[in-house]
C-alpha cells in the first residue's frame, strides 16, 4: 500500500480537533498501534512546557508521547520545589529550515547533565574554563536537586498527562554517559513513577556497556537512539551497532528511528524489525532517502511507514511509534499542521 500527501495535506488541523469540540477523549491508539510524538522536540519553535506540550498534543490528537525529562522536571521548579538551575531557550529548536526560536522555559541548559548536547544539532564555539566551571557547579546543584525529590512530584506530573488523556510511553534522558551512578537510578526511577514502559537516549556504543548495568538493576530496557553515521564505531547507525548493546545486557534495546536507518543502510528496516521486535522500545517515525538522502513529506521517500506500522498492528507488537518532524514545511503550512498530517497518514495506514 503506497500512501502520500495527496489527500492529507487539506485536512491539516481541520479535521483532527473537531473531536475535541465534541468532547471526545484523546485517542492515537489505531488497531492496537499507538501513533505518538517525541515532545517536545517535534514542536519545533514552539515553547517545550509541560502545558504547551499538552495543549499543542490535544490540538492535534496525540494520547501517546516519547517525553524529555526536561519538561518534567521543569514543572516540578514551577509548583515550588527548590528552583531547577539553568533554563535553555525553546526546546526542540527551530523549525526546519526556519529560524531560531525566541527564549522561554522547558528544562536544564545545553551542556549541562540532563539537558541537550552542547550546541544542539547546529554546533558553537569552544567553552571558555569559566563556562566549563560554571557549568561544573550548575551540574552539581542539579544533582543535588533531583536527589531531594520525593517521588509524589512524579505521580503528580504523570496524573497531570494522564488527566488530559495522555500517557508517557517513554522517557528521553540526555548524556546519561556523563551521569553519576545515582543520577542514573534516578533517571528509571522517574521512568517507572511517570509510567513509561522504556527509557531512550543518545550516547556512543561504548557507553551501553555501563547504562546496560542499570538498565539490568532496574528491569527496565533503555532504547539507544540512532543516526546515520555508519563510519564511526561508536555511532549507533549499522544494525551491528545495536546487536553489540545487546550481547552486553538483556535490558539494552533499539529506538528504531526508521528514517535514520534507511538513510544510513540504503535497505528497508522491515527485516531489522522483525528479527528484534522484542528489544524495540519504540519507534522514530520519519521518510527519509537512501544513501543518506535528506527527510522528505511522508510519502515522497525510501522509508516503509506504511509496511511497518502494518507489520506492528498484524504481529501486535507491544511497540508504539513517535514521530519525529524534521523535514521542511511546505509553503503555507507550518509544524502544527504538518504533525496533523503525518497523524492522519498514520491512521490511514494502520485502519486500512
């Protein structure tokens, strides 16, 4: 089955937000397959709160989430808990191809533990050792912080999505290459209190023989993210790369970024899929081109969202795919609109 824009791109957000006017309760769950987003880094230049998160999630029809551990603990600072250190910009970064976003609230600054790599997917200049300290002391004041946490702030937060008919599916923790060992604890003790069945992150390879420890202790899989970089050993990027983690824990899992793996290794993800379902903690929903070709509409590229999502609702696979909008908005549309359309694609797909 081949789906593209075309009959899509009309709808946009007409159609989707029309159920809430009637009441109806979220619902992204198609066939047994829960169709979410990675939050809030897909609602790119928009505010990353918690309350923008839901709101932009309820515009469009999302009940399911891959959700950053910033927001989070960026809501807990504001119910008046000892202040979180550091506030960044805008989460998620511009949209594609637009320009950056203006400053507001969301979690820890970049380059600081729990917040994202230091100059984003853009780069910066080289930290000054005054910078590198300041950033030393404020790591420390964050650890401090998450420590002294009791755990009802948590069951607190996950009732505050639940109540909006949300759940958190996973949680997305940053440089859990550079925490300490408690920090790491703490990084699954927050997934399980919020209700997330997996945690996911961005390190190199080598990384997941330590994280694969905690990941055993706390029975819980941890889904290493991937991209494209098939040339560098520590880059999650060749399938090898995840069968690697694995061997070292039985807790070591995939984030299947279809996109990234298409583009990376010029075949289909499919058979990827189907030999190690069982360790996919979710997927990252996106078209991409071989040969390291560039995000394209749902549709107009290599990727085979539909043949997946199909697979997944007919095998009924535990494992819910988030998306992830990083190609270039078509003249008049924007972020909001685009997400609604890759939605309604998905549910095509997967009522078909």
């Amino acid at each position: 089955m081949k789906l593209t824009r075309r009959g899509f791109a009309g709808l946009a957000l007409a159609a989707v937000p029309t159920a809430r006017l009637f009441g109806a309760r979220l619902n992204s769950v198609f066939n047994g397959v829960g169709v979410g987003i990675n939050a809030p880094i897909s609602f790119r230049g928009l505010p990353g709160a918690a309350d923008d998160i839901i709101a932009n999630m309820t515009t469009i029809g999302f009940s399911t989430c891959e959700l950053r551990l910033q927001p989070i603990e960026g809501f807990i600072r504001g119910t008046g808990a000892t202040p979180l250190p550091g506030q960044p910009a805008t989460f998620g970064g511009p949209p594609p191809g637009g320009a950056p976003p203006a400053a507001g609230p969301g979690g820890p600054p970049a380059g600081v533990p729990g917040g994202p790599p230091p100059g984003g997917r853009g780069g910066r200049a080289p930290l000054t050792p005054e910078q590198i300290a300041a950033q030393k002391a404020a790591a420390e004041e964050l650890d401090k912080w998450r420590l002294a946490l009791p755990s009802d702030v948590f069951t607190s937060f996950r009732k505050k999505f639940a109540d909006a008919g949300i759940s958190i599916n996973i949680l997305k923790c940053d440089n859990m290459d550079a925490m300490k060992d408690d920090i790491l604890d703490y990084f699954f003790t927050v997934a399980k209190l919020v209700g997330a069945t997996a945690v996911s992150t961005e390190v190199p390879l080598d990384a997941a023989k330590r994280i694969g420890q905690f990941a055993d202790k706390h029975k819980m899989l941890v889904g290493y993210h991937g991209h494209t970089n098939i040339n560098d050993p520590q880059a999650f990027a060749k399938p090898e790369s995840w069968e690697t983690a694995m061997s070292w824990s039985r807790y070591n899992g995939v984030n299947l970024d279809i996109g990234h793996f298409t583009a990376a290794n010029s075949t289909s993800p499919t058979p990827y899929l189907k030999k190690w379902h069982e360790r996919v903690t979710h997927l990252h929903l996106k078209d991409r081109k071989y040969n390291n070709g560039p995000n394209v509409p749902w549709g107009q590229g290599d990727t085979p969202i539909v043949e997946i999502l199909q697979l997944i609702r007919d095998e009924k696979w535990p494992i819910q795919g988030h998306m992830e909008w990083e190609y270039p908005a078509p003249a008049g549309s924007n972020c909001m609109k685009e997400l609604a359309v890759c939605l309604e694609f998905a549910r095509k797909a997967l009522m078909s």
